[in-house]
C-alpha cells in the first residue's frame, strides 16, 4: 500500500467517524422529546398531561366501585421549599371530583419561583388521571418565607382499569432557575 492510499482511507474512515458522532449526537437531541412525547400519548413511566380536563354532562360517576388515591410530594434536592400534601390518601369514586391541596413554604428570605412535575403510578392509570384545577399548571411564586396551599381537583375516569385498585399521585416542586414568566 501507497503512503496515499492510506492518507486517503483515513481520511474516508475519519469522515466517516465524524459521521456517526454527528448522527449519534443528533440522535440524543431527538430521543428526549421523543421519549416525552410517548409517555404523555400512552401514559408510560407515569406522565400526565399539563392540560385541564372538560367537566361535561357526560360524566358519569362509578359509585359501585372504589380507588384508593395516595398523594406524595417530593423536592428536588436543590429547591428551599418545604412541600406536603394535606392529604395523605382518599377512597374515590372513579367519574366523581375531588378537591385535595398541597402546602408549599419558601424557606428562603428571597422571592422564589417553583414549579411542580406530576407523575402517576401505576404508569398505565395515568391518562386516567384528569385534573381540572392544579397547582402544577403554573409556575409559583412565592414571597421571602411565604408559605400557602396550593389546590388540585381531580377525577379517575371511570374507563380506568378495573384491576387498579390503587393510584399514586406525586408531584416533584422544583426551583425555577430562570425566575422570569
């Protein structure tokens, strides 16, 4: 082999390398939204939507049958806030709404701006799980040691499986770093 043809297949195989990284690297920038976008479609690894669910006249409650819902709160480790439900779990009737709250403080003696991230477990019961009202739709902002609670009100549809006897409501507060609206 010429010294020019092994310049030429390096150069072909750094391309080619270079190649792969650039699509490699596009192909992280993609599966994240990806990802996202699927869980919130089937409901998988818990995610709910940020959306409000309709009241109408078609709701029909299930009074034969009922739900265990547990409510959790957790705070990402970098956020000052003190965080808890005011309720630890209910029984509910899947069609009818519920009115529950979780306390929030900024423990801090600056303003703060917090945002809550919903999960739902079993993952599957997640598309079930319809709020019309909830703290998590918008950002929070909270006064030097304010402290308030924060609504949710919800149904459990009644197409909710009916080997699901238990739903887990939990939401992540995180400290928003870029404070602005």
């Amino acid at each position: 082999m010429t010294t020019q043809t092994v310049l030429q297949s390096n150069r072909r195989l750094m391309r080619r390398l270079l190649l792969l990284v650039a699509a490699m690297f596009g192909f992280n920038f993609v599966l994240v939204p990806f990802y996202d976008v699927i869980c919130r479609v089937t409901g998988l690894n818990g995610k709910t939507s940020n959306t409000r669910a309709v009241v109408g006249a078609e709701n029909q409650v299930d009074a034969e049958r009922t739900v265990t819902v547990e409510f959790l709160a957790n705070v990402n480790e970098s956020a000052p806030w003190q965080f808890v439900p005011n309720v630890a779990k209910m029984q509910v009737h899947p069609g009818q709404f519920y009115h529950i709250s979780y306390f929030a403080k900024n423990l801090t003696m600056e303003p703060l701006v917090g945002q809550a991230i919903p999960s739902v477990d079993p993952g599957l019961a997640a598309k079930y799980f319809q709020k019309i009202e909830c703290f998590c739709f918008s950002r929070q902002e909270f006064k030097p040691g304010e402290g308030r609670d924060m609504p949710v009100t919800f149904r459990l549809d009644p197409a909710i499986a009916p080997d699901i006897s238990t739903v887990t409501l939990s939401y992540t507060f995180f400290k928003v770093k870029d404070q602005g609206g």
